[in-house]
C-alpha cells in the first residue's frame, strides 16, 4: 500500500518532468481526504478546471481516501521529530494511523521537507526516483 502526498498527484496531473510512471497508479494507492481538497484548490487557483477538471477526478478516484478521523487530527496536533507544516501534519498523522494497520505502507512525496519528518518518523518512503518517466 502507498500513501499518496499532494505532490505526487499534482505533478501527475500537470504533466511535470518529475512524476511517477503509468505503473504507480496501478498500485493500490490511498491519501487523506485532504488531498481531493489540494488538489482541487490548486487547479482553481490556475484556472484549469475545464481542461484538468476529467483528468482531476479521474486522478483522485484512483486513490482511497482516508476521512481526517478524530486519531489523525488528535496525533496531528502533537509534536513531530522534525518541522513540518500543517497539511504535512495532517499527511503524516494520516500515513501513521493506516501503518497502526498496515505496517508495510510507503510514502510516496516529492517534498523533501515531509520526506525528512517522515524518515524520522520510521515511515518507509517509496521509490518514486525509479519510477519517473
């Protein structure tokens, strides 16, 4: 199972150089429901709801969404080993509830601050390097 940060599904979705091959996807993915709500902030903000708006809800069907449940906002408030911004905390809090049930998760995120906090965290990161196209 893979945790699905913001960054990777934005790089997907805006075609940018550094995103995951067609076979990641194909993995059994899941994110907090935060990331249906990223997502759709950042293509409002650009402006391109009618020609992302498909690729979008196609992009988080994709994916379970774990609700922000009382647990992950109540570990969210507590301290983190390294800093982290608010909607990392919430990622992180989230990937930490599903390892409680499934140990064998990994993170898959482009964001080197949240990759750092994760590591400290004992969270396994997932190869996206050997996955880029």
């Amino acid at each position: 199972m893979i945790y699905v940060d913001t960054s990777v599904a934005l790089a997907e979705l805006l075609a940018e150089d550094r995103r995951p091959g067609d076979d990641f996807w194909n993995q059994t993915l899941v994110s907090s429901r935060l990331l249906e709500y990223e997502v759709w902030i950042r293509v409002h903000a650009r402006k391109l709801a009618r020609s992302h708006g498909d690729a979008a809800r196609a992009l988080v069907g994709r994916v379970a969404l774990l609700e922000l449940v009382s647990p992950v906002l109540t570990r969210a408030l507590e301290p983190f080993p390294k800093p982290v911004r608010t909607l990392d905390a919430l990622h992180l809090a989230s990937t930490e509830f599903l390892r409680e049930r499934q140990p064998a998760i990994r993170l898959a995120t482009y964001d080197s601050r949240q990759a750092v906090a994760a590591k400290a965290m004992g969270i396994a990161l997932y190869d996206l390097d050997g996955e880029e196209m």
